[in-house]
C-alpha cells in the first residue's frame, strides 16, 4: 500500500509540474524569491555541511507560478546538496543575458557520467547519488513553459 501511495504522490507531482496554470502565473522578483528559497534550504545545507553561496543581480523579473518555481528550484539544490561530499560549495548565481534572466545552480561534486546526461530528460533516471529524478524532469517541462529552456 506505501509503494502505491509513493506512487500517486509522484505522478501527481510530476502532471503538477508538467502543466503551467495560467491563473497562478505572477510576475516575480527572481531575487527575493531565490533569497527565500535559499533561506528555506539553508538549514538542511548546514546538516550536510554543504555552504550556499549567492551572487544575484538586482531587479530582474519574470513572470511564472512562485510556488511551482520553488518546488523546481528546492528540488534542484536539495539534489546538488546530496550529491556532494562534506563541505562542499553550492552556488547560486542570476544574471540577466539580453532580455534573459539566467538561473545558474553550480556544485562541488563529481558531476553526471555520460549515461546519466543522456537520460536526464527521461522520467527515471535514479540511482543513489540522484534520488529522484522523476521530479528533475518535470521541473524541466515547468521551466520550459516558461521559456527558460536551458536547465540542467
């Protein structure tokens, strides 16, 4: 009955992430809402020895569903946190490139294998080091439909 449960949680999670509401769509300051977001992973950070370092340019908007954003970009920073060793370095950087706002999630671990990158679309790629992964590629399809195509 638990594996059924885990089950519908995570399909469900995935078809929320897959399909934007339009009503929920928002204009965002991407800065507040990156500080909050690190404000709120912080202290499992700290539990893994892992230091959040940010580098955000100021005044950058863009329009999206906040709490969609921040389940995306926790999932992202919580897998980078698991997947480095003690004391590591995650950074978080934004910037703006043309009429762009760029996103950039960089950590001190080993990074993916070959393998692992070509199935990073795929709605299974899971293995120890990647715990859930079913959750990373319906952020991709959140991310996309607002046109930030290029997470990775």
């Amino acid at each position: 009955m638990e594996g059924l449960d885990k089950a519908k949680s995570t399909i469900t999670d995935y078809l929320t992430f897959a399909k934007p509401s339009v009503e929920n769509v928002k204009i965002l300051d991407l800065p507040k809402e990156l500080t909050s977001i690190k404000n709120f992973i912080e202290p499992y950070a700290a539990i893994n020895n892992v230091k959040i370092e940010m580098s955000l340019e100021e005044t950058i908007y863009s329009a999206g569903e906040k709490e969609k954003l921040h389940q995306c970009l926790i999932n992202i920073v919580k897998n980078g946190i698991e997947a480095m060793p003690q004391d590591g370095k995650l950074k978080v950087e934004l910037k703006r490139f043309k009429s762009n706002a760029v996103i950039t999630i960089a950590d001190t671990g080993i990074g993916m294998n070959e393998e692992q990158l070509e199935r990073l679309g795929s709605a299974f790629l899971h293995n120890k080091r990647y715990r859930n992964w079913t959750w990373h590629d319906g952020c991709l399809q959140c991310c996309e439909s607002y046109g930030w195509p290029d997470i990775c």
